[in-house]
C-alpha cells in the first residue's frame, strides 16, 4: 500500500486545502485505519458493492437496478411459488399500519423481475412505492408500480380511425382506443399467470372528449375509471407535466419515479431498436392525435391511426 503524504480537508472559510503530511504520528495513524479498512473489505466481499454503494450510485442516478428473483433468491424458496407471489405478499404486509413502508425493506426503485412474453423476457421493474396511496375515488392502498422500458415489438394503432374523441357509449377517448382494447384482449392474456394472479386493477383520472354535434378539440372534463390491470402511463406520469396534451389528460401529474431523466424515457423493443410508445392522453390541441413518447425520448403526438407505434405498458 502506498503511504499517505498529504490530506484533503475543508478549512474553517469552507475551502478544500491539500496540505502534506509532515508528522510521522499522523502518516502512522493514517496507515493503521487504511489497513483497518483493506481488512474489513477483505472479510466482507460485499463491502465495496453494499448499501452504501447503492447508495452513491442511486444518488448519482446511475442505478442499474437488480434481478429480484437472483436478490431474494433464499426468501422466496422459503414458502413461495414465484418472486411475483413474493411482491404481491410484501405489498400485503405493507397494508399493516404498524409495519407500513417498513415493508419495502431491501427494496430499491429500478429493481426489477422479468416477464416472459412469448419469445421475449420484458424487465419490469418498481416504479414507484404507494405511488397513488391515499389518492383516487375510491383510495387507492399500497403497491408496487411495475414498469418497463423495453416496448413490445408489436406496433398498435391508439385508434382505428384518426380520431382522439370518445363515443356516445364512451366518452372517455382512453377507454374508448383500439389500444385500450389491445392491452385489454390481446396483450395480457400473453402474460404468464403467475404474473396476472398478483397483478391489481388500477383507477385513475381520464379525460372525457364527446360531443353527439362535432368532433371536439380539447378535452372537457375528467373523472375516476378503471383502466385495467396492464395500462399506459399519462405525460404527467412521464415527464412530470403536460406538453402536447389537454389539461384533463394528466389529473395527478406526479412523475414515476422511475422516468425522472430524459435517457430513463428511451424505449427499445427486444432486439434494442428504439420505439416511439404511445401514452393515454390525447392531444389538446385537435381531435386527431394522441401522445407518445418519442424514440428520442422526447414529448411527442402522432395521428392516432399511426401505425409506426408501440407500446410498453405499466
């Protein structure tokens, strides 16, 4: 090892100084603790990757996340049937208010469990804790916001027609979307049961746009719906605010987590080609397109028959 010959230290102004070390004293304790420190990294083989690595890394956002299935590998072999039985049980303990988000514990945003679809494992990763606790009508409790990053290779019209209204049997244009019922019918029947068993319905605000005399432009009101167990996130949910879409399309506008920087919204199919993937809310600026998040990362909104789009929902 090395000997020290100089410390780094702020000064009583608040000035970083770098003096040498001219005490034979203060060299020798300096060594004695730098060995200290060589022996405990060599007893414990998880000291430079712990907590408080993970630590640095999440505070410079360069967490890459973790399998959870290789993380609690031991604890789910112990009386589960699968990690997402193993999540789905540690949701439930957090319900108790004595343990409340004790229950997360070891649990970090970015961790992730794979989802075999078809040919393709989709890396679903926490989102958020209790994101919308407390919120909604009627109160949401606690749970895991499961997303990805990886779009479905599947390109889907939001709508069949170019058109971003909803209908005499639904005003809500959501609800009412080709991709709505994609996700619905089509997709999610492909996730493996396991995964379906422990997955929650989840109620949000939606945008109603319906006139039985024109095609309306802007949106003109809200309410709670049910928009199902595998769902598109709004640009609030995104980018933490609106950009392309109506005032009623992003209700609670707090952002996941998970998509806090702009490289955290870059979507790529299986085969790592960027995706355009399509949000929830449509355009407040005409009655013919609906927002996406754009391959660059970008905000964006195409036609909504375009077919050039996929979809990567939470």
């Amino acid at each position: 090892m090395p000997q020290v010959t100089h410390l780094s230290f702020v000064n009583d102004d608040g000035v970083r100084e770098k003096r040498e070390i001219v005490d034979a004293g203060g060299r020798t304790l300096i060594g004695e603790q730098e060995k200290k420190i060589a022996a405990l990294e060599e007893v414990d083989e998880g000291f430079r990757g712990g907590p408080i690595l993970l630590n640095t890394q999440q505070a410079n956002d360069t967490f890459e996340g973790r399998d959870l299935e290789v993380l609690f590998e031991d604890e789910i072999a112990n009386g589960y049937a699968n990690v997402w039985e193993y999540l789905a049980d540690r949701v439930d303990l957090a319900r108790d208010t004595a343990v409340g988000m004790r229950a997360y514990a070891g649990l970090r945003v970015g961790d992730y469990a794979n989802v075999q679809v078809e040919a393709n494992p989709y890396p679903y990763m926490i989102g958020a804790f209790d994101y919308d606790k407390g919120c909604c009508d009627p109160e949401q409790g606690p749970s895991l916001l499961m997303c990805t990053r990886t779009a479905f290779p599947e390109r889907v019209q939001w709508n069949t027609t170019n058109d971003n209204n909803g209908t005499a049997a639904e005003p809500f244009p959501y609800l009412a979307s080709n991709v709505f019922r994609y996700l619905r019918d089509t997709l999610l029947p492909k996730f493996p049961a396991e995964v379906r068993a422990v997955m929650k319905e989840r109620v949000c605000v939606l945008e109603q746009r319906y006139s039985a005399s024109a095609k309306l432009s802007d949106s003109t009101t809200w309410a709670w719906k049910n928009v199902g167990r595998l769902w598109l996130p709004d640009e609030g949910e995104i980018y933490g605010c609106v950009y392309w879409g109506s005032r009623y399309g992003s209700g609670l506008v707090g952002q996941i987590p998970a998509f806090q920087l702009p490289r955290d919204r870059i979507f790529r199919t299986p085969d790592g080609t960027r995706s355009t993937v399509w949000l929830r809310c449509v355009s407040g600026l005409g009655s013919s397109n609906a927002c996406n998040v754009g391959s660059h990362g970008h905000a964006n909104n195409n036609s909504a028959s375009n077919t050039g789009v996929g979809v990567a929902p939470c």
